[in-house]
C-alpha cells in the first residue's frame, strides 16, 4: 500500500510540474494577457500597475542582452519531475568547444516544444555536464517579456526573444561559448506535428543560417525525437461543419495574434481519459555535429542557400543515424516542406 502511495505521489508531482508550465505557453504572444498589467490601471490596483510597468521601462534592454539567469531555479527539482513525467532525454554526439559559439537549431516544433524546454532551459537533463562550458539560451516569442512577473520567470531560465538583435546581441557581445536554440519551424511546423510523422517547415526557414553568417556561429542540427508523439492533431475531413469551424478559428487567431491554432488534445488526470495533457511518451533530443560556419558580414542569397542546404544535409544525416534507436522504422524519411 506503502508503495502504490509513493508511486501515486510520484504521478501526482510529475502531472502538476507540467501543468504549471502549460498556461505560461499558450499566453506566448496572447494581446489579452499582454494588456493584464494596463488594465490594471484602471482599478483599484493601479499603484501595482505603475510599479510594475516602471519597473518594465527602466529594465526593458535587459532580456534583449542575455537576461537574469538564476542556476538555482534552473537546478529546480520541479524540473526533474517535468523531466521524469515523459521522459526526456539529452544526447550528445560530439562535443561543442567553449572557444566558438553556437545556433543549435531544433526540429520538430511538436505543439509545446517540450524536449527543448527540459534539456535547454533547465538543468533536469544535466546539459552543464553534457555540455561544460557552455551557456544555452532558448529563443521564443518576444510577447512573453512585455508580461511583468512572467518575464523575470522566463528569463531566469535563460530564456531570450527570438529576435535578430537579441540572438546577435548573444553570438557577439557576451564571448565565446554561447548557444543560442532555435525551433526552426515556428508555430507554422506545429500544424505539421502528429505522432509518427516526421515533417518539417524548413525549405524557406534560412534566417538562422543567415545569422550564423553573420556572426560566425557554428550551426548544430538537433532533433528531438518523440516530440510529435505527445498530442494528438485533429485536422476534420474536408467539407464538414467541423473543418470550416477549424479553418475559421484558425484563420481569426492568426490574423488577431499572429499565431498559428492547433486543434490538438492529450490525456486526461485518469489514464485513459481525454484532455490536455500530454500522453507520458519518451523524447529524446539529440545533438548532432557542429558545421563550421564562416563569418561574413554581407552573406549573398547564394552563399546562404548553399549553408541552408549543406544544414539540411547534415540534419538528414542525423535523423537517419538516430531513428531506429528512439522509436522510428528504417524505412521513415524526414520530409521536408
């Protein structure tokens, strides 16, 4: 009985570890959440309004320059139990030297980027002993920072905005040994994701190499397999009442927030029950081989398609080194749109 109390307590932990991670995803970039705060102005907290929002304007360079990052809430043991819930798994295939820095470009999206979130953003997988010596940062939607509280949270984690002056900011101005992640794919690759596919959103998604040009970043291909296996997608057959009311409210969220919707469900808080949490299936992500990258400060289009498909080439390599191991068939080919 002892046992069975230990094991549930377990689950208990792991399933609230990621639901308190949820929320903070799904308001990535939300106007309503992002307008809270001002609001807030206009009622009876206006006073915790104006501090908050001071406090915004005077500190707002901040997490476009590398953030607060705190190893302590990093080394969480929260983070363990997010970790242990699926798993999640970092691999690494060759070492990345501190005298370089790094994009680690990541694929595929999935819906909430989970491998990426535990192995980069937090120590659960041990990246600081895998990778001594270097400091990830993982880029993601700049709405997040404008939400006071919210952004000290994220930031703390060495999360950064995905934007071109807060990455160039990182791979020139902070040293050597930096990796910035980067989820290629966007939200746009998310729409793409369902358990046992393998595609991603990548033959027009060159700005990565194009600032690892500039900069003289090594590109690393990554892949965390599993990450589409999570959720399921729902896309309803064409025609019916169901699609054109998906299409629509895909079709309104984009325009209004510039986000792209997933239909998508999980598992409920009882097995076998539907809802949204993610099924407890492994991921593995997996670090591949730097490509060495020179720096030039005015890469032409044709410099950079050459990068862009000597990356996808590598990617490929990686992808088929690594798929039977963690789950795929031999015949499973990585496509790319």
């Amino acid at each position: 009985m002892a046992f069975f109390s230990r094991l549930d307590l377990q689950e208990g932990l792991q399933t609230l570890s990621v639901l308190q991670w949820i929320p903070v995803y799904i308001f990535l970039g939300a106007i309503p959440i992002l307008l809270i705060p001002y609001f807030l102005l206009f009622s009876k907290f206006w006073s915790l309004a104006v501090l908050s929002l001071t406090w915004l304007a005077y500190d707002w360079n901040t997490h476009s320059q590398g953030g607060r990052r705190s190893a302590w809430i990093r080394n969480w043991t929260l983070w363990k139990y997010f970790q242990n819930y699926f798993p999640i798994k970092l691999v690494k295939t060759h070492d990345l030297s501190p005298k370089h820095n790094y994009i680690i470009a990541n694929h595929p999206h999935g819906v909430f980027s989970f491998g990426v979130f535990i192995n980069f953003a937090t120590e659960a997988t041990g990246i600081a002993r895998i990778f001594p010596s270097i400091t990830p940062f993982v880029g993601t939607l700049e709405g997040i920072f404008w939400i006071p509280i919210v952004r000290e949270y994220v930031m703390s984690m060495g999360v950064c905005p995905v934007s071109r002056s807060a990455l160039k900011y990182l791979l020139t101005q902070k040293g050597s040994g930096n990796a910035v992640v980067i989820v290629v794919g966007g939200a746009t690759e998310a729409l793409l994701c369902r358990p046992g596919t393998s595609t991603l959103f990548l033959k027009q998604r060159k700005g990565f190499v194009k600032l690892a040009l500039k900069t003289g970043a090594y590109l690393v291909p990554s892949y965390s397999f599993g990450e589409n296996d999570v959720f399921n997608q729902e896309k309803f057959p064409e025609g019916t009442w169901l699609r054109l009311f998906q299409k629509t409210l895909q079709d309104t969220v984009k325009k209004i927030l510039g986000l792209n919707f997933c239909t998508f469900h999980g598992r409920g808080f009882t097995h076998g029950s539907w809802g949204f949490l993610p099924f407890k299936r492994p991921i593995t992500t997996v670090v591949g081989e730097p490509l060495p990258i020179p720096k030039i400060e005015r890469p032409n289009q044709k410099t950079v398609d050459k990068y862009h498909a000597l990356y996808i080439s590598a990617l490929r390599k990686l992808f088929d080194q690594h798929k039977v191991e963690y789950g795929l068939p031999e015949t499973q080919e990585l496509t790319i749109t």
